[in-house]
C-alpha cells in the first residue's frame, strides 16, 4: 500500500470541496462565526465518537500528558477555528468558486513554512508547482 496517503489526500480533497458546498449553501442568511462553532461541535462529537468506535478512548490521556504534542495541538485547533472562520465568512461574501482557490493557496503556504519552520527540502519541480498553484489560483480566482 505505497500510495494509500495518495488515496487518503484525494478522500481529503473530495470532502473539502463538499465542506465549500455544504458551507455556502447552510450559510444563506445566518452568521457565520455561529456556524462555525456549529460546525465545530459537528466535527467534535462525530470525531469523539470516531473513537469510541476504535477504541481508541485511551490513546487521549498520553496525549494530554504530553505538553510538547498538546500545546501544538491546540495551536493548530486554534489557528485551525481561525482558519474556519475566515473561510465561512469568505463564503458568505463571495462565490465558492473564488473563494476555493485562494484558500487552496495555503499548499504554497504551507511549503514555505515547512521549509522556514521545519527545514524541509524545497525541490525544483515542488517550487514550479507552487508558482503553479499561485498562478492558478489567482487565475480560476478572477475567471
């Protein structure tokens, strides 16, 4: 199973557009800070329970107990709820089809921080396709 994160990328692709969709229809006159909180108990109690299922209850404490991986769990739900939030009221004001592709811009900005924050190695072809990306974006942005 060399390429089952390939498999797992797309399924993520697929049902982030679906959260475009789904968000800017459920949007129609409501606010939006309100439905991402909404959205965020969705997401808690389906998950919470995606545990339970699994069995997986016990793998929480470790994770608590470990300040490093839970300080930067929490950053990332808050910069993730920030992220949220900016991306439904983008929605809100404008059409999916503009407001997807600059959001899609975070592959350029996550490259560029995993390179300054992480050191990872930026290859020839991965910067042409992160110019690529940034160019298509603004392009499908503005069509």
């Amino acid at each position: 199973m060399e390429y089952l994160w390939l498999i797992y990328a797309l399924l993520s692709a697929l049902f982030a557009s679906l959260v475009a969709i789904f968000g800017k229809i459920g949007l129609q006159g409501v606010d939006t800070n309100t439905a991402t909180a909404i959205r965020a108990i969705v997401m808690a109690i389906f998950l919470i329970g995606l545990i339970l299922i699994q069995g997986k209850l016990k793998d929480v404490k470790p994770i608590l107990l470990n300040s490093t991986a839970l300080t930067y769990i929490i950053l990332s739900g808050i910069v993730g709820a920030l992220s949220w939030l900016f991306y439904f009221i983008a929605l809100k004001s404008a059409k999916v089809s503009q407001i997807v592709p600059i959001d899609r811009l975070s592959v350029v900005f996550a490259l560029l921080l995993a390179f300054f924050i992480l050191g990872e190695h930026i290859s020839l072809k991965a910067g042409i396709g992160a110019a690529l990306v940034v160019v298509g974006g603004i392009l499908i942005a503005l069509g």
